[in-house]
C-alpha cells in the first residue's frame, strides 16, 4: 500500500482539511445506514477522520474505517490495517462489502 504523506497513516492534521474526508465518509455513512448498520464520524484534532461502523445486531461486529488518497491521486475507503476497501467513487460497493464483513451470520 503506498499513500500520499497526509493521508490515512500520514502527518495529515485532518482538522486543516476535513471536507475531503468527512464528506466522503458522510456518504459512506449514508450507505450503511441503508443496510442497517449504525455509524458514527470520528474526527478529533490532529488525527484523520474515521467512521466507526457497528452491528446493531451484535455491538462487537465493529470497525472503523477510512478515507484516504492513493499516490496516483485516486480515493479509496480503507480498513485500518491499511488494506483498501473499495474505491471512494464506489460508495454503494464499500457499503457491501463493510456490510458483508460486519454480517453475524457469517
């Protein structure tokens, strides 16, 4: 995984510029809550904005997600472990497969 420094494991101070992510993790958030899940924006000083996507079924199926610019410039939700998602363009494709790996019957 390369990211551009200022990213999601960058020296970014997120509060100078959070539109980029909030915006794109408020329409990732959308898209869950269409599927059932529950969503939180976390964003506090000196750190990249995440969403915090939970199971309301069952609270431990949780995790936090991304956003984040790859170095060809190119937007794309991320896992914490730095593992990509989906394309940030594809939020309805995210919201699957956060759907599918935060599902209790799996």
């Amino acid at each position: 995984m390369t990211l551009l420094a200022g990213q999601v494991g960058g020296e970014h101070n997120a509060a100078q510029q959070p539109q980029p992510f909030l915006g794109r993790l408020e329409a990732l958030a959308e898209e869950l809550v269409r599927r059932g899940l529950r969503t939180k924006v976390v964003s506090s000083a000196g750190r990249v904005p995440s969403l915090r996507v939970t199971n309301p079924a069952v609270s431990r199926l949780a995790e936090h997600v991304y956003v984040g610019r790859s170095q060809d410039g190119v937007w794309w939700f991320w896992w914490p472990w730095a593992e990509r998602v989906a394309s940030a363009d594809e939020v309805a494709e995210a919201a699957d497969i956060i759907a599918r790996v935060l599902d209790a019957s799996r």
